[in-house]
C-alpha cells in the first residue's frame, strides 16, 4: 500500500512542478526533449527488473555457505549514472562543487535511511532533494542543475546504498547470498532524487527564494 501512496504522491508533485513550468524550464536549459526524457524514465523502470552480476566472494565468517553475489541495478543505479554522464558532457560542474555537495547529500541521507529485512533499504528522499537542490543555487548559480541532479544521485547511492552494505550483506548471507546496489527499496530513490532535486532547484530559482 505504501508503494503505490509513494507513487501517487510522485505524480502529485511533478504534476505540481510540470504546473509550474519548471519541468519545461529544465528540458529548455538542458537541452533535452520530452522524448529523451520519456525513454530515460522507461529504461529506469523496466531497466528495475534486471539485476547485473559484477563479481562473487566468499564470507569469511561462513565457511559453509556459497559465496555471495554483488550485482547492481540496472534501472535503480546504472541508468540514473548514464544521465549523469550525459548531463556532464552538457554542462560540467566545477569538480569541488560536485565533492562537496555530494558528500554533505550523503551525510544527510544516510541517516535518514533504513534497513528493513522484508522491503529493504528505505531513503526518505526530501532532506537529499532540499540539500541537493539549495546546495547547488549557493554553490553555482549558473550551473545549479546538473550539480543538484549529480550530488542527489550520487549522495542517494553512496548514504542510502553503499554505506549500508554492511547490512545487506548480513541478510544475503541468511538468504539468497545476492547483493544488488541500487535495488530494493533504494530503486526508485536514487533516480527519483536527481530529477526531483533539479525541479526544486529550478522552482526555487525561479521564485527568487535564494
């Protein structure tokens, strides 16, 4: 129930943004059209069903179990990084603005995050969106969009997923012995995190609020 209150409320605000004339305020600044936009949003969602395996390694503690699986996510982790890329051929952010605002997104979320045995990790989004958002306006406030996107991406991955391995990994070996980064419940954060950072960002430039 919750994950479809989750996507509701999604619609809502980017409903709420597209009102605005934010979402087409960004689409014009980075040069993208709904089609581009509408394909990446495609390859997350169904890129979500497929898991890629990296590599495997043994537990060290667990001599009798197989070893363990670490993959990652196509959708939740893989393609968020490709817009990433993507937005850093248009518009690079200056290398200290992208080190500094990432670091303080993932000092930010990865308290805000937990692990939950059934549905897995569990990002609240709003306090890696806001520091994104209005870190990126005080940090450069001529490039402000692809840093917001970049360090809640990254921010998102790093404090919501990677930093919580430790966890995971204790589950998969009472499980299925499968790690996958940005799967489970960090899925749709990661991506959802960038694009809702770069419409704040816009919104609040637009009103004048930094």
């Amino acid at each position: 129930m919750s994950r479809y209150l989750n996507a509701i409320i999604t619609l809502v605000i980017f409903a709420i943004f597209l009102k605005l004339g934010s979402i087409d305020s960004v689409q014009a600044k980075l040069q993208i059209d709904q089609k581009e936009l509408a394909v990446g949003m495609a390859l997350a969602t169904f890129g979500s069903l497929l898991g890629l395996q990296l590599f495997s390694f043994e537990s060290p503690n667990r001599d009798d179990q197989p070893p363990i699986k670490l993959g990652i996510n196509l959708g939740g982790a893989v393609v968020p990084l490709l817009f990433m890329l993507h937005f850093f051929n248009l518009q690079p952010p200056a290398a200290m603005d992208m080190i500094i605002l990432t670091l303080l997104v993932t000092a930010v979320v990865y308290p805000m995050s937990r692990f939950d045995s059934k549905r897995g990790m569990i990002v609240y989004l709003f306090g890696a969106v806001v520091f994104a958002a209005v870190g990126a306006l005080l940090l450069d406030p001529e490039n402000y969009l692809v840093l917001a996107y970049s360090a809640a991406v990254l921010g998102t991955l790093i404090g919501g997923d990677l930093l919580h391995l430790p966890q995971i990994k204790k589950l998969a070996e009472r499980r299925a012995n499968t790690i996958i980064i940005g799967g489970g419940g960090v899925l749709d954060a990661i991506f959802l995190s960038g694009l809702l950072a770069m419409m704040t960002a816009e919104t609040m430039q637009q009103m004048n609020f930094l």
